[in-house]
C-alpha cells in the first residue's frame, strides 16, 4: 500500500517482516524479565501494543533483512523500537543490495538450500508465488480472522489484498500481508475544485489543465504562491525507484492505445512485433508527462501534499497513507 505510515513502505513492494518476527519471537519461551539487578520497567501503552505482555520476549532477537530502509519503510525501526520497550525482544535490521535476489538467497530457491539468516523480509511481491510454491510462507488467513478486531482487513484495498494471495489445489491462501502495491493512485484536493469552480477531471488532459492552473498559486494559504499542480513519485530523489519512472508513462500511454482491456497489450505491434514507441499514442503519453513534470513536485518523500502544498497527487498507495 510511501510517507508511510507505521509499519508500511512505499516501493509497491510487500513484507511478511511482522509475521515472521512475531512468529520468531513466540517460537521461544519468554525468559524471567529479572535482569539481576531487579524488574526491567516495560511500556506497552502505545497503540498497538496493548495485546503484549510486558517482558514477554526479553532477550530474543531475530534478524530482519530490509532494503533502503530510510526510504521505504522509516517506520519499521520505529515500532521495532518500541516492540523492544514493550516486550524486551529485538530486531536487527540488515540492508538488501538486491530486493529481489537476496531475500529468496536466504529463504531458498528451486532445489537450492537458502542461508537462512533471517527471520523476516522485505521483498518484491513478484517473488512471493516461489516461496509460496515451496512451502516458505506461514498460511496467514487463521492469524487474519483472529486478529481482524484490529487488522481491519474488510478495510484494505482489494488489488493489495489480490496481490498477497497465493492459490494452489483449488484453494485461496493468504500468504503475505501486502503494505504496498505496484499502481498508482490518483488523489485530487476537492476543497480546490470547489473553491474555484472546477470540476473533476475525467481525461488526462482535463488533468494536465489542472495541474497547469494550479501550478505556482498559494494552495496552503501560507502566504507564497508557489505550490504546485502536480505532486507525483517518482521525482528527483528517488534513488532505486527512479525505474518507475516509464510506469508512469505506461500508465499514460495504455489509456490511448489499450482501449480494449488487459489483453489486448499496447508495448509492440501484435503483427511486426516492433516498438510503439513512434505512434501517437506513446508520443501523446510522453507529452502530457513533460507539462506535467514541468508543473509539479514530489508526491511521496517529502511533506508536499500533506502539507497542503499539492493540488493533484498520482503515486503508489503507501504515499497516501
């Protein structure tokens, strides 16, 4: 489902890092919280952590393999900070080079034996269904249905929650908890529209008139006209997902030329097999993007559109959240 909120990221990328940890801490039998010196002072009031017993994990730790952490989940070392307030158990945090090879390099991969150094994962989504295949991946629907009080699962996104599944033999298991997904989500601020008499947009060009109207007006009402149309992910500063960057475009150029549904492709001529790039629609695409890039700012790593700064947003989920 970005800034995040606690325990998400803002790749379209996903995570079964809670799950794992907490099934890792279980696994073990709490020690007495006696350190030898007299009781450890515990805090457990944060939300969240109401369903823990103080000193439950003390002196437990797990291994937490994340991927550039300071962008794409901040928050986890948050709440692993104060899981250990709580529960005395600690998580430590190693960084990824690959998000996608080096995950499945510790779970293991075909017949391969994985180094299994690590408790809990952050990892690319696409490469959920060969762990699922292998058997890797705790069934999560029972810890689900017995947790929904607080997980509120009636209340995630359909796409995120499709993604996290994995069906084998007739039946539909949920393998991952999704905290983000690879598409992006249009917002717009409708006390704008409505203070200037604007309607919603319905056409990428209808957005892109928008964008250009609003670009460089006081949307904050702090006094400096110089807020922006347009606040989008990827932007300057967006390190590994810079990549994203063409899905933007894709996400554009698919609206012109795959009017026809998913089927029906749009990357090359289903004849000649030749890049489309030359048609109109590509050329279209790659336009709007241009005015659109020359109208906005970032719309994920920075407090823009939270701030008030933004009229449109377009980014994935965990932005918004």
């Amino acid at each position: 489902d970005a800034t995040p909120a606690p325990a998400t990221c803002s790749d379209a990328l996903a995570t079964q890092c809670l799950p794992c940890v907490n099934e890792a801490l279980a696994a073990v039998a709490p020690p007495s919280i006696d350190d030898g010196g007299g009781s450890k002072t515990y805090n457990c009031s944060l939300p969240g952590l109401e369903s823990f017993v103080p000193g439950q994990y003390e002196g437990i730790k797990v291994n937490y393999l994340s991927f550039v952490t300071e962008t794409s989940s901040p928050s986890m070392p948050v709440r692993a900070a104060e899981l250990e307030a709580c529960t005395g158990g600690q998580i430590f945090f190693a960084e990824a080079e690959n998000v996608w090879e080096d995950p499945l390099a510790d779970l293991g991969s075909g017949e391969v034996k994985g180094f299994e150094l690590y408790d809990g994962y952050f990892m690319s989504y696409s490469h959920f269904p060969e762990a699922s295949s292998k058997g890797l991946a705790e069934t999560l629907n029972e810890r689900i249905r017995e947790a929904n009080d607080r997980l509120l699962w009636e209340d995630v996104l359909p796409k995120v929650k499709t993604m996290g599944e994995y069906r084998k033999d007739g039946q539909t298991n949920i393998d991952f908890l999704m905290y983000d997904g690879d598409f992006f989500v249009p917002i717009i601020r409708l006390d704008l529209l409505e203070k200037y008499n604007k309607p919603l947009p319905n056409t990428w060009e209808e957005v892109v008139e928008l964008a250009v109207f609003f670009h460089g007006r006081d949307l904050n009402d702090d006094g400096n006209e110089d807020d922006f149309g347009f606040c989008h992910f990827p932007r300057q500063g967006a390190g590994y997902w810079d990549w994203w960057w063409p899905e933007a475009v894709y996400s554009t150029w698919a609206t012109f030329d795959q009017t026809q549904g998913i089927g029906e492709g749009f990357f090359f001529d289903s004849e000649t097999m030749s890049p489309r790039t030359s048609d109109p629609g590509f050329k279209k695409a790659a336009e709007i993007w241009k005015t659109l890039w020359e109208h906005g700012a970032d719309g994920c790593i920075t407090d823009n559109f939270i701030s008030g700064r933004c009229a449109i947003g377009f980014s994935p989920p965990g932005c918004w959240k």
